[in-house]
C-alpha cells in the first residue's frame, strides 16, 4: 500500500537528517515554500512535521520558525542513507559543474558586443 503524502515528505525530511544534508540547528523552509517544493498542501507539511517533532527530530519555536533539532535522536543508519549521500554529493558535484559553465557562458554573451 502506497504511504501518504504527509508519511512521503516526512520520510524525504527525516533522510535528509539523516545524511546530514539538513543539519543540527538549521532552520526548515516555511510550510508553504515546502508545500510548493513537495506539491502538497501546507495542511500536508504540517502533518508530516507534526509526526518529525513527536519523533524528536525538529523543534518549533514560536515566531521563529521550525529547526533541526540541536541533540536529534540517533537515526538507524542504513545502506539506503549511505547511497543517498555518495547520490547527493555526485549532484552537488554536477551542480557546480553546471554553475561554473553557466558562468562562463554568461561571461562570453556580455563580451560580445
């Protein structure tokens, strides 16, 4: 059985945590920012991150918004994390590769004259 939208996005943020890419203390988009990013509803992304704070993953505070929690409980590593990481850091790579010839092409159009 398919899990549900609310269970999805929790899932992609606690693997997130997980791998590191959201770190201790950083502070989360707002739930509408990741409702556009996920496609669901805000309603949706609060649900998930209702289930991330009882997990002890995130901390709200009031006005200030939703962070990673400081002291986060420990999260089974699995072989599943390990992929996603060494998969991220190749997508980092090709982002910055992206981004370097962006730049050098950005550079030739304003020297044309």
């Amino acid at each position: 059985m398919p899990r549900s939208a609310y269970e999805q996005v929790a899932d992609d943020l606690r693997r997130q945590i997980a791998a590191g890419v959201l770190k201790a203390g950083q502070r989360l988009d707002g739930n509408a920012k990741m409702a556009e990013r996920y496609g669901v509803a805000a309603m949706t992304v609060r649900h998930a991150l209702d289930i991330l704070r009882e997990e002890g993953l995130i901390v709200s505070q009031q006005g200030r918004g939703t962070f990673v929690a400081s002291d986060p409980p420990e999260l089974e590593p699995s072989e599943g994390n390990a992929q996603m990481a060494d998969e991220l850091s190749e997508i980092k790579v090709a982002l910055e590769l992206i981004n370097s010839r962006l730049d050098r092409l950005e550079g030739q159009v304003r020297a044309r004259p």
